[in-house]
C-alpha cells in the first residue's frame, strides 16, 4: 500500500484496500474469539492505509486488530493449497455468501495479483498462489434493462419533479436540475458533472453548444485522498490525465445550463455547481434529491418498478437515445467517454427493436425502393 499510495488514485487506493481486505478473511487463523468478517473488513481496511502506521485503532477496532496480529497466517501459508482456495474464494464472494459482481471481483483479483508480485519480488514467495485457480463464474453485468429507461416524456417530467424537491429556501431541487440535465442529455458521470467549470462549457444564446470535460470529482472518503477531502481529484475515465472530452449538447441543456448560472452563479473556483455553502455537490444529496423526485415525476406502478432507479440510469437514457438516432457506435463511444466494447455489451439489447429501420436505412444506401424490392 505505502509503495502504491503516492501514484495512486484516492478510488484506486480505496479498491487496493478491498483487495487486502477480502483477502485477509482467509487468512485468518483459529484463535479464540475470533472476530466477525464485518469487523475483520473494517479492521484491515483501516490498518492498511499508510498514515494509520504510528496510530492506535479507532473506537471499535482495537480487538479486531490486536487478534489478527496474533492470529493472522503467516504469508507462507499461501503456499497451501487450501488457503490459496479460501482466499480466492473470498474475493469472488460477499459477506453473504452471494457472488460478487463481475468487476469486483476483477478488481479485487487485480489487486490481489499485485500485493503477490510484490510480495515474489521481495523474495517472500516464488508464485502467485492463485494463479492457476479457475475464475469464478461470478454475477456478470449485462445488457442495461430497458426498463430502467426513462422516454423523452418522462425524462422532462422527472427534471421538471426535481425543481419541486426540497423547500423554496434551500433550493434543493432547483440546484440539481441542470445537474441531472447534464446526465440525461449528455451522459456525463456524475462526478464529471460535479467537476464541470463554466470556463470549459460554451453555451450559445441559440442552437447547439459544447461541453469541453477535463477532470471528474469522484467520492473516495477523507483517508484515501491526498487532499484530507471527501472528493478526488482526478482526471477523465478512460483517458489519458492531459486529454478532455468534448461533447456537443443539444439546445434544451444549453438553456437549462444558462439559467442555472444566472440563478446560482458559479463556486469560487469557477464550477457550475454548488451546495448551499459553496462547495461539492456530495453524492448523497443528488441520490437524495433523486430518489424524492421520482414519485412526483411517475405514477405509483412506475415509481415501484426499475424505472429511473439511480442516476446512472439518465446516463443510460443518453447513450441508448444516440444510439437509436444512428450515431455510430464508435461516436457514441467517444461522448459517453468508454470503450466500443462496452457500447456493444451492454447496451446492444436496448436497440434491438430497430432492425426493420437499419434494413431500410442498407435498402437506400443501395439504391433500392421499397418497391424494388417487393418485385424481387
């Protein structure tokens, strides 16, 4: 962790720490009063982060910790299969003995790899132990349900919900309404909206405009970033740390960005938006403020099923409304800011309805009517 920390992400940190932790579930010996998993978790969760070295344990964890110094396997013990086997099997799975989602699982093997390489390169083993194990067949992420997509009616409905949530003092809902805009009709992520400067956003008195996207505020928790803040700095996903993203935005997002500043300005620092005391739109006040305007954008049947669930589910209306206006996947790549791949896998379901449309999209591209191809 210390050799990782100084190049590393506050998420990427975050995620290493998983790794160690999942891990240390099967390394646990059999001493008396073991403490629980959760606990063991938090513990070595704790104990990992580089600055926690000289420190006592918080409130909570000081039993926790002074077991696992006692009772932990030592690393040789890896070298035993059956440990090698529970280890794996720790991060594959979650504390309720339900698999754990595909890329969790990647992630927290990814970091589990890189403890064994240091540990081989420190002379401590001489194999990755878990190498030849067999991947678990864990809970892959599919196809986006289409249920979860919210038509061109209700996505106005649900933004103009929004405005509606919180008091007419605190402005709870009129602040996050552009917010939510920049999703649903940008597909931006949410921490990449949070970051959003004005100086980056060129917003036309008609027609459309463009949102240049250059570093995303990701929430990470106060120990795993540098600064001693909730959010991470940080560059775009997927990009390199230099590089922006421009993404045309249509003229009904211009307007709600030009009225947004107008009513609420800008942060000190030039961000578009803001909470009530100027700083960082946090994640649970946009979850909250989400969560608050479904019942008075959906009728009750809609706001009990998967429709507009969480904020990424705007993100996904977006993508799925280029790709039914024929962008190329590609291009729709390229604004979302992922991979062609990830197009493809996860959103290819949600158009599968339109292939009399590509049909007759080929038919005029080869010079043929309808009615041509009726006498064929």
């Amino acid at each position: 962790m210390k050799r990782r920390w100084r190049t590393a992400a506050a998420k990427t940190r975050e995620g290493f720490a998983d790794s160690l932790a999942s891990a240390a579930l099967g390394m646990m010996g059999e001493g008396p009063d073991a403490p629980e998993a959760r606990t063991v978790r938090r513990a070595v969760r704790w104990a990992v982060v580089p600055s926690h070295a000289d420190e006592q344990p918080p409130p909570g964890l000081e039993k926790a910790c002074a077991w696992l110094a006692e009772n932990t396997l030592p690393l040789s013990a890896l070298k035993a299969s059956e440990t090698a086997e529970d280890v794996h099997y720790r991060l594959a799975y979650k504390l309720d003995g339900k698999l754990a989602a595909k890329d969790t699982y990647k992630r927290r093997r990814r970091g589990f790899n890189a403890a064994m390489n240091y540990a081989i390169q420190r002379g401590y083993l001489e194999t990755n132990p878990i190498a030849e194990l067999e991947r678990y067949a864990t809970a892959g992420r599919g196809a986006i349900d289409p249920r979860v997509l919210m038509n061109a009616g209700q996505g106005r409905d649900f933004l103009t919900a929004v405005s509606y949530v919180g008091s007419v003092h605190r402005n709870r809902g009129r602040r996050l309404v552009a917010f939510f805009g920049c999703i649903l009709y940008a597909a931006m992520r949410p921490a990449e909206v949070v970051g959003l400067r004005l100086d980056d956003c060129y917003l036309p008195d008609s027609g459309w405009g463009v949102l240049t996207l250059k570093e995303t505020r990701p929430v990470s928790g106060k120990k795993w970033t540098d600064s001693g803040e909730r959010h991470d700095k940080r560059g775009l996903k997927m990009r390199d740390p230099e590089k922006d993203r421009p993404v045309p935005i249509p003229p009904v997002l211009v307007a709600m960005l030009r009225a947004h500043v107008k009513e609420f300005g800008t942060a000190e620092d030039g961000r578009v938006f803001q909470n009530e005391r100027g700083g960082l739109v946090g994640t649970s006040s946009y979850w909250r403020v989400w969560q608050e305007a479904r019942p008075f954008a959906f009728p009750p049947h809609k706001v009990a099923s998967p429709l507009a669930r969480k904020p990424y589910d705007g993100r996904a209306k977006a993508i799925t409304d280029w790709l039914r206006a024929g962008l190329p996947v590609a291009e729709v790549a390229r604004r979302a800011g992922t991979s062609p791949e990830v197009i493809d896998r996860h959103y290819a379901g949600c158009i599968d309805n339109s292939e009399a449309e590509d049909n007759r999209k080929i038919e005029r591209t080869m010079g043929w009517s309808e009615g041509d191809t009726d006498a064929a």
